[in-house]
C-alpha cells in the first residue's frame, strides 16, 4: 500500500493487531472468540511434520491470520544459512501460507572445528559493509528460496562494535535498498539501545531514529516491555512486562510517520492470563482509531522534539 497516494486516512479498522501465541496460551487462543486480526509464531517450534504443532497451528489458521517468526536462521552469519534450515521453513510458509515472515538483522551460525554451530541466541551485527554484503546476499538467498520478501528486525543493542562505520538506522535502509526486504520495526529494542548504549534520552534518541528512515520501509512493528532496572544498569529486552508508557507514546508516533503497519503485541516471559495480552492488544486499537480516525491527513513529516 503506498500510503504517499492517499488523501484521506482511513478509519483504523483495517489495521491489524496481532498477539504472539505462546504455549501456555493454546487453549484459549482456539476456543475462545477474540477480535485480533493474527498471531505470531516462532517458525522453528513448528518445523516437525505432523504430530500436535501442525495440529495446533492449522486450528489457528482457522481464526487468525499466521504471522512466522524465525529466531534461529542467522540472516548475518557469514557461514549462510544451512540449507535444510531454509527446506524447512519453506515447506512451513507454503503450508500455512503466512500473511507475515519474518527475522532478526543478527548471526548465529559459525564453523567450530570444522562443525556448523549455533549459538543459540541473536548475536549482533558489526554495522558496517563487510557485513551488510554477507546479510543482503542471506536474505536474497532466503526470498528465492521462499519466493517472497520478508522482513528484518532490527535488534536490541548491549554492546556497540569498534568495526561498526554506520548507524544501525542508515544500516537498515541501506539493506532495504540492497534487498527490497522490509522492516519489522520492534520500538521496544530502540528504547533498550537508546538504554545501554548512547548517552541520549530515550525517547529522543527513538524519535531521532524513526525519523532516519524512508517511511515505505516499515512492514510491521513490535510493541513489548522489559524489565525496569535502576539507572546505569543494563537493560534486558526481557518481554516480560506490559508495554511501557514510552512504548504506547512512541507507537503513537511511529503510526503518524509510518501509517497502518501490522502490529504486534509479544510478551514471551512472565506470560500473564490471555485476556491481559489481549487488552494490550486493545491499547493498541485504540491508539489506532485515535491517530487514524481524529487526526486530518497532511503530509508525514519528521517528529519533533
């Protein structure tokens, strides 16, 4: 949809609001009626054929548009990704056909005495073009296989590389204009970076980040919240609380510049009831139908200060 041509905001009906489905949550996701548009899954917890995963999936596809999310496939490793990965999540897509696919700008694969390894976890990328190449020719590799675009999560930051020659935001535009994949906008990572890695405020620092990028680059966005912590203290992209006030109020913006992207709710620790995720899910609406149905179209412009 591009948004540049429109002359009158829509009302925010046809924004989709998701949640992300987590096990503990399967009973009531598929017997109780809801009013989200989709869930998330983790794409690798259901590679196995058959058995209960398929099962439970094929009955949310029933009610729920799917949304795969990849947490292991390692788009920045120089190894690539392995190829029975790639079979795998393909024969996933084509069965379940996906409204959204989706992974993280980080590696995890590597060579350990002549082994392929994974780490286990998203580890960061060095932000510079040694590995912009290796990450565009994987998500190349990745849309061929898959034969259709994806999009990328930028990543919470703990550490900042001495290599890195470019911001994270000019990164992710330049592989943007390298792949024609987009961005899985995850808002509550930018504020866990602006935390533990700048000197900046926050929020401003989020701001500032949002208005670096084109606004037709955003596919989706990631509402979550972490852990407080006292000041100096490293934060934890934890998904374990609600969304944050900085959160809501930086969603708000990110609506403004970006238009109606997909929106999801993930809460992954300290799972509460299913009609708590679902009132998240609510406040996102709302904030929706606050932005699209009350405020006059003109045209996107930075946010400021």
């Amino acid at each position: 949809m591009n948004l540049n041509a429109m002359s009158v905001l829509k009302p925010a009906s046809d924004l989709l609001i998701g949640v992300g489905l987590r096990h503990p949550h399967f009973t009531e996701a598929l017997t109780t009626p809801s009013h989200i548009d989709f869930v998330e899954v983790h794409s690798e917890n259901f590679f196995a054929e058959g058995g209960a995963s398929q099962s439970i999936l094929r009955r949310a596809a029933e009610n729920y548009g799917i949304s795969l999310h990849s947490t292991s496939m390692g788009l920045g490793s120089a190894q690539g990704v392995p190829e029975h990965y790639l079979r795998r999540l393909k024969r996933l897509a084509d069965d379940f056909q996906p409204i959204l696919m989706s992974d993280h700008a980080c590696f995890t694969w590597s060579q350990l005495n002549g082994k392929t390894v994974h780490s286990g976890d998203l580890l960061p990328l060095a932000y510079n073009e040694q590995t912009l190449v290796v990450l565009a020719h994987n998500i190349d590799r990745m849309q061929q296989v898959l034969g259709r675009s994806v999009l990328v999560e930028n990543l919470s930051a703990y550490i900042q590389y001495s290599q890195t020659s470019m911001s994270e935001d000019e990164f992710l535009v330049r592989l943007w204009e390298l792949t024609g994949c987009h961005l899985l906008l995850d808002l509550n990572n930018i504020l866990v970076t602006a935390n533990n890695v700048t000197a900046v405020e926050p929020l401003q620092f989020a701001k500032q980040w949002l208005n670096n990028i084109p606004c037709d680059i955003v596919g989706e966005i990631h509402l979550a919240g972490f852990t407080d912590v006292s000041p100096g203290q490293l934060v934890v992209d934890d998904h374990s609380q609600p969304v944050s006030l900085q959160g809501w109020n930086l969603y708000r913006l990110a609506l403004q510049r970006f238009g109606k992207v997909p929106t999801l709710i993930e809460w992954d620790n300290n799972l509460p009831s299913w009609d708590t995720l679902l009132s998240e899910a609510d406040k996102a609406r709302q904030i929706g139908e606050q932005v699209f149905d009350a405020v006059p179209l003109a045209s996107r412009k930075p946010m400021h200060e």
